[in-house]
C-alpha cells in the first residue's frame, strides 16, 4: 500500500442509517455535487490539448495566449474556450473564429477531432480542420494520447489546459483578479515556469481550484456525453489483465500430516469415537475443512472464485468450533445443540421439497439420503426445527468471542463478498480493466477466464491450523505432528 | 454458428448510409474532399460495427458453410453475378467494395486515371445499393479486408514476404531477396527469359489470352485500366514494375486464402485470373484440411460459374432459382457423391465435376 497517501482511516468515517460516510462525504452532505474533470470537461478542452500536444507546453500556451488574446481584441464575446460554445455560435463568429485559429496554429492539429465533429452537425470546424492526409487511425492515436495524458484532472497536462481556460475568461474579462493575490501572480507566472519548480506546486493548486470554481457557471449539456460515445465505438477495448506472478501455495505435506493426525485420533480415542457427541462434531468440523483444503489443491481453485468460498467455509467452521468450546462451560449440550441445529436445517429442506416434488433424477440433492441422515438419531416426527444457532448471536459478534477480529475483517468479510456475488467480488473476478483512455477506463467482462485471483491456498492453511491448534487443546496430539508444527498459532 | 440478426441490421443502416451519396459520387463536380469525406464516413460506419462483425465472423465454422465473394470488387448484377453467386455457401458474404476502393482514393498518384475509377466507383456502390435493396435475404455485405485492421501492418508484411516467395519461385535462379531482383534485373525482356518455361504460361495477367503475348504486353493492357506504364516507368524501373504487377496477385491469393481459413470461409472466385492463381498456390497450403474443405467447395462453385457462366437466366425469377440451388446443395451434393466413389473432388477429372454439376441442375437450367 501506498504509505505517502493520506486515507481516510476506518475510525474517521461515520455511520449513518446503515451507511459509512467518508469524512468528505459526511460533511458536505448532499449539497456536494461532482463534476468529473474527464467525464464531463475534458472533451471540451481537448482542442486546446491538442495545441499543446503538437507545439510543446512553451510554444502551445503561446499559440492559445495569441488565439485569446486576439479574439478578445476582436470581439470579447468571441474568446470562449468551451467547443460546445464556440460551435453554437453563428456561423459568421465561428469563421471569425477559425480563422483565428488557423492563423496561429496548423489546421491539422485539430484534425483529429473531425471524426467525432462531423458535417452533419458541425459543418463549419469540419471545414476548417479536417484533413485527409492523416488517417483515421492516426487520428484516433493522437486523441488517445491527448485524452490519457490529460484524463485525470492532477496531471501537469490537464493543469495546463485548466490555466488556459482561466485566461481565456481573464481575456474575456470575464474574471477579475486583485492584484496582490496569489492566483494572480500564479496566473503570471504559471506560463512561465516549467513544472519542475518549486512554487509550481502551489501556483498548480490555485489554478486548479480557481478554474473548478468556474465551473458552476457553465453548463454543456449533452456534449460530453457524445464525444465519448462517439469516440468509444470507434475504438476497441483493451483488456488489462492483472499477472499476480509465483505465489506462496498451500503444501501438500501439512494435508497429509493432518490428515494423519485425524487418523490418529480416532485410533486413539475409539471409545469417544462411538459415543461422544464432542468428539464427534470437532472430527466432523476438522475433517469437512480438510476436504475443502484438499478440493482446493487438487482442483487448483486456489486463485479462483471458488478457493475464496472455500476460504470462507473454513474460516466460518474454526470459529464455530472455537465459539463452542468457548460456550460449552455454559452448555455442555452444545455439541449436541449444533448437530440438531444441522439436521433441522435438513428437515426443513426435506419437507419442502416433499410438496415441490423435484425431478429427483436431475436435481442435485439426494432426498432418500437426506431422509435417512434426517431420521439416523431419532424419528423425524420428534425433530423440531430450531431456526437459532447457538444463542442467536451474529458472526461478527461470535468471532469478536473468541478473539478473532482480524480473521473477521480481512478473511470472512472479503470472501463473503464472493460468496454472496457482491460487486467487489465480481469486478476484481469477473471483470477486466481496459486500458483505452478514450473508454475512461471502464471493465469488461472477463469472457476468456484469463483473470485469476490471488491464491487463497496459504491462508486455508493458516487457518487450519488455528484450527487444529484448537483441536490439540480438546484431544492429545501426535508427537509427529506437535514436532513438526509445534505452536500453530504462530 | 451464426447469428443474423445485428448483421441484418448493420445491411439496412449502410444501404441508408451509401444511398444518401449517390448523387454526390455521380455529380462530375464532386471534389476529391468530398469523396474523401464519404471514404472516412463508410470507413467510420464500419469501425463503430466492428466488436458485432468481429464476433460474428469468428463465431462462423466450415459446417455453417458460409462463403465470400473473392478476387471481385462486386457481385455485378447487371451480368446476373448473383446467379453465379447464389449456389455457393448457405450465407453469402461480399466484401464492401467502397473500402476496398478507398485505397486507389488514398494514392495522389497522377498516373491513376481518376476519372475511370470514379466511374467504377459509381457502378461498385450502385451495385451494392441494389443487392441491398433487392437481395438482402441472399447476400451480407461486411469490411472483410478492415476486420485485420488491428494487425494490418503485420499481414501486408506477411502478404509481401509470402508474394516474393512465389515470385522468386517462378525463376531458374531465384533471387534471394526483392533487392537482389531488382538490381539484378533491368527490363522485362530479361526477366521473361529467366522465367522457367512451364510457368511462363501461368502467369496470365488479364485472361487465357495472355499465354500468346509477351510478358511486356501483359503487364501494359493490365495496367492500362488504371495506369499507365510510360508515367510508371518515369518513377520505377521495370524489375519494380513486374514485382507490383505479378506481387498483386500473389498478395490477393494470399489474403483470400487468410480470410478464408481465419473466418472458415469459403471462397467463392469467379475470375480465371485468381483461379489460376490459386492453383499455383493450391500445393503450399494442400496440408490444411480446414483450407482443403474450403477450396474444395471454391472450385465446384468455379466450374459451376463456368459452365453456367453465360447462361440466360432471363426465364427464371432469382428467388425461385435460388430455391434450387440454396443451402450450398448443389456444391455439397457433388462432394457426397465424389467421396461416394472413394475421391475428393480434387482426384476427379474437371469433365467428372462438371458432369456431377450438370446432373444436379439440369431440371432447372435445361441446355
């Protein structure tokens, strides 16, 4: 993680009616309305970039201070920077202009604008600028340069423009500035100075926020909109996919070794292996976790959305063993409380799918089975259906019990998310980044299962072993095992 | 697997988009601005198509049995180029001919003569107004040339260097590379002399005709279409000359052969030309079953556009005729019955094919 940003901690944002507000959020409020540099005023500047792209930031901020400076002697109602604006005016101003324009700079610099400005609607600049020497393609290039350089409103480049646009309006007067003030020396000196300097990082600052300040007094409707649709069907996606490279796997030799142990403990504890209901769920919990661990490295799901449920089911089974042993003081018939918890859950399934009457060859329950497990203590007619686990508690709550906060939020809450199909899980799986500036970098799907996730098969055996260090505290373990892991907590 | 329906919608949108030029590309006063305009709007309308013509053309396999119109600008329907057409593939795809003239609009070069190719161009675009207007049931219309766009360096490299193989093949003693060709030869006399004898009389330029003039005289009435070999000869020597004549047909056998096995493609010539062309190739890529399966469809639907060729359909309205010949029938039924006698179609004599033909269509076109 990036130390050098500030992020707001978790502790600074505040709950609201089930919601956590960023501290930005929080105080503003409602009134805060964002107005995305890119989305929505990039493509009106992006004439503007693209002077500066061809002549270099010194010699482009002279060329548009020549075209301001000489459309405001013409006419101050004429040195306007917004493109929406200047193709609204009639077509007399918009020649006057042009002209301008072609005056001071190449007429192909903004060629390649006219494959989205087209005759139909912008007649005029497509007369001026267009130019069939260049292609299509180069032309798309040169707009995916300008636009990536300048889509995030920080950049140096998009910098420039947003002084550009300040002067503009100070030629137009527009905006008046007091002499003495910051913005005004960083209006004079901005031009100036190259980036590197020192007092840029301020004067950058006060031109960003003094021209965002500006733009509460504009509107451009649909404009922007259809800059990007146009430009984004002409060009195609480029999916950015995510190499994680060598992970740390899970080892073979620790499933084995447990499995071992699990061995070892019914041999050694054959009389609890018949009737004690304690043994039986810890055993039971232990072995269905391994299972799990074992699907994971043998079917290398590990780094796929399915190693992350798995996470997520071993996880949530260590904590229920732990929360029971933790409880048992005051429940002895805990153990048993969990497994008629289980077999109520069965019966309610069984009943109901007694009235549906499912295509029993098709579906993938196996309800003679079910019956069978369901009546293998007692008559299912004696079986009630407790809807309470335990003592009703939420899992969060059971896993701050038991001293597990950090499992809780960095393993159970994140592979929830994939469990459950929530957005995150699905856009960091399922969905790829496309790195085409003139896309604003939107995702699509992943329909090449290329993208893979970080393997999860370390953390499944952390957690194991939290588990069986667990179990080592109900039931003596091997000395094989004790050797070799020794403090599993660690 | 084939999915019609956005392409369906694609044919309506770009018979609206190339109608509302007509009058511009007939108005002698149209500037070459203008019709730069109408290239970059075609090539435009395209590249906003291009994800949903991209899918449907991968989805496509050799069962769909879908062909396309190679080695012609257009389906000339004016000569019932759809009759030759129609037997050949399920679905019937031609490349869009205003992107592929737009090439000879990009060159400023004055020994085009411009005012022959406007004129082609009006009669390519007014042939594929009518075949949208009339049979867009029977025939697609799709960029097939600008779907490589992504690679489109890459594969003229790879159409050049293949070409010069070919080329260099037709020598006694093969040049290694175009450079050596080029300083080694200074005219084209040299060059036929050095041609080996047996494939001198495969490199028809024009037609069958060629075979009786000189190498010179196939390369003028070639050009002459276009260009002129005096303005040609101003700029390159003739070693450069005889490599763009005999490279361009190279080069289009290749890209035909490309499309045809990238997409499962069949492709459906109908010019001695390239035909003849293809089969000097035909060895190189005979290995390829999927190219084999494909070309062995070409050449029926070659025969068939020979035999049938000049055939008056004057008597038979398009649509009841194609309900003859639809569904490639025609084409798969002289397939079954050639394997029925343990052959593909390329071991049976050219007389073998053509009688198959005859016993397929002879209700329906009677001698």
């Amino acid at each position: 993680m990036d130390k050098d940003k500030q992020f707001s901690k978790l502790s600074d944002h505040t709950f609201k009616k089930g919601v956590l507000y960023t501290p930005f959020n929080s105080s503003l409020g409602d009134q805060l309305s964002l107005s995305p540099w890119a989305i929505e005023w990039l493509p009106e500047y992006l004439w503007l970039a693209l002077i500066l792209e061809q002549y270099g930031r010194e010699d482009g901020l002279n060329v548009v201070s020549r075209i301001a400076g000489e459309l405001s002697k013409i006419d101050k109602g004429l040195c306007i920077p917004m493109l929406s604006k200047i193709i609204e005016l009639e077509p007399q101003k918009q020649r006057i202009f042009y002209e301008v324009i072609c005056k001071w700079a190449t007429r192909d610099v903004l060629s390649p604008l006219t494959i989205i400005y087209r005759t139909d609607k912008y007649a005029l600049f497509y007369e001026y600028f267009s130019d069939f020497e260049t292609s299509i393609d180069e032309k798309t290039v040169t707009l995916q340069n300008v636009i990536e350089k300048n889509l995030f409103h920080q950049t140096n480049e998009a910098t420039d423009i947003r002084f550009l646009i300040l002067w503009f309006n100070v030629f137009a007067e527009r905006i008046h500035f007091a002499r003495g003030m910051e913005i005004t020396k960083a209006l004079v000196e901005y031009p100036k100075l190259s980036h590197d300097h020192q007092e840029m990082r301020l004067y950058r600052s006060l031109i960003r926020s003094s021209e965002m300040a500006l733009r509460f007094r504009e509107g451009n409707g649909d404009f922007p909109k259809r800059f990007w649709h146009s430009l984004g069907l002409l060009t195609k996606c480029r999916t950015f996919i995510i190499d994680y490279g060598e992970q740390v796997g899970g080892s073979v030799s620790f499933l084995e070794d447990a499995v071992n142990t699990i061995d070892y403990l019914m041999a050694n504890n054959k009389e609890s292996l018949l009737t004690d209901e304690k043994f039986s769920v810890c055993l039971g919990i232990a072995t269905y976790a391994l299972k799990i661990y074992k699907e994971v490295l043998e079917s290398r799901i590990g780094d796929g959305i399915l190693g992350r449920n798995a996470l997520r089911t071993i996880t949530e089974v260590y904590v229920t063993l732990k929360y029971m042993s933790l409880k048992e003081q005051d429940q002895p018939d805990i153990w048993k409380a969990f497994k008629d918890y289980g077999i109520g859950k069965y019966k309610y399934v069984i009943l109901k799918a007694r009235e549906v009457e499912p295509d029993l060859e098709k579906h993938h329950f196996a309800l003679p089975v079910l019956e069978a497990l369901l009546n293998e203590d007692k008559g299912e007619e004696f079986t009630n259906m407790d809807t309470r686990l335990f003592d009703n508690q939420n899992i969060r709550k059971k896993f701050e019990a038991i001293g597990e906060n950090d499992l809780y939020d960095l393993y159970y809450e994140y592979d929830t998310n994939f469990t459950h199909g929530l957005w995150g899980a699905i856009r960091e799986s399922a969905m790829i980044f496309c790195d085409n500036p003139s896309h604003k970098y939107h995702t699509v799907p992943d329909i090449t299962f290329e993208q893979k996730l970080r393997s999860v098969e370390h953390d499944c055996e952390y957690v194991l072993k939290k588990l069986f260090n667990q179990l080592s505290s109900f039931y003596e373990f091997p000395d094989f095992f004790i050797d070799k892991y020794g403090g599993l907590d660690d | 697997m084939i999915e019609l329906k956005p392409i369906v919608k694609i044919q309506k949108e770009y018979l609206d988009l190339i109608s509302k030029y007509v009058d511009c590309l007939t108005d002698e006063e149209t500037t070459n601005s203008e019709l730069a305009y109408f290239f970059e709007e075609v090539s435009l309308f395209w590249r906003r198509k291009h994800e949903i013509i991209d899918f449907f053309l991968k989805k496509i396999s050799t069962d769909d049995k879908c062909s396309f119109l190679a080695g012609a600008m257009y389906i000339d329907l004016k000569n019932d180029g759809h009759y030759e057409f129609a037997p050949c593939g399920q679905y019937r795809i031609f490349t869009d001919p205003v992107s592929k003239m737009r090439t000879f609009f990009l060159t400023e070069s004055s020994a085009i003569n411009q005012k022959r190719v406007r004129d082609y161009l009006v009669k390519v675009v007014n042939d594929c107004i009518n075949v949208l207007s009339e049979f867009s049931n029977y025939f697609i219309v799709l960029p097939l040339d600008d779907i490589f766009s992504e690679d489109q360096e890459d594969r003229m490299a790879f159409l050049k260097k293949s070409s010069y193989s070919f080329i260099s093949s037709l020598f006694v003693n093969p040049c290694a590379t175009e450079e050596e060709f080029i300083d080694k030869y200074h005219s084209l006399k040299e060059i036929e002399q050095d041609i080996r004898a047996d494939l001198l009389d495969k490199l028809i330029l024009n037609d069958k005709s060629d075979v009786s003039i000189s190498l010179q005289e196939r390369i003028e009435k070639n050009l002459n279409d276009t260009l002129s070999l005096d303005v040609l000869r101003q700029r390159m020597g003739d070693a450069e000359i005889f490599l763009m004549a005999i490279g361009q047909f190279f080069m289009q056998i290749m890209d035909i052969i490309l499309i045809a096995i990238s997409y499962k493609l069949i492709p459906f010539v109908r010019s001695d030309v390239v035909f003849n062309y293809l089969l000097i190739t035909y060895p190189m890529i005979s290995e390829d079953k999927v190219a084999v399966t494909l070309l062995e469809q070409t050449t029926i639907a070659y025969i068939f556009h020979k035999m049938y060729g000049n055939y008056d359909f004057s008597s038979l309205t398009f649509s009841d005729y194609h309900s003859h010949v639809s569904e490639n029938r025609i084409i798969d039924s002289v397939i079954e019955k050639s394997r029925s006698k343990g052959k593909s179609v390329f071991d049976l004599q050219i007389s073998e094919i053509a009688s198959l033909i005859k016993e397929e269509c002879s209700s329906f076109l009677p001698a």
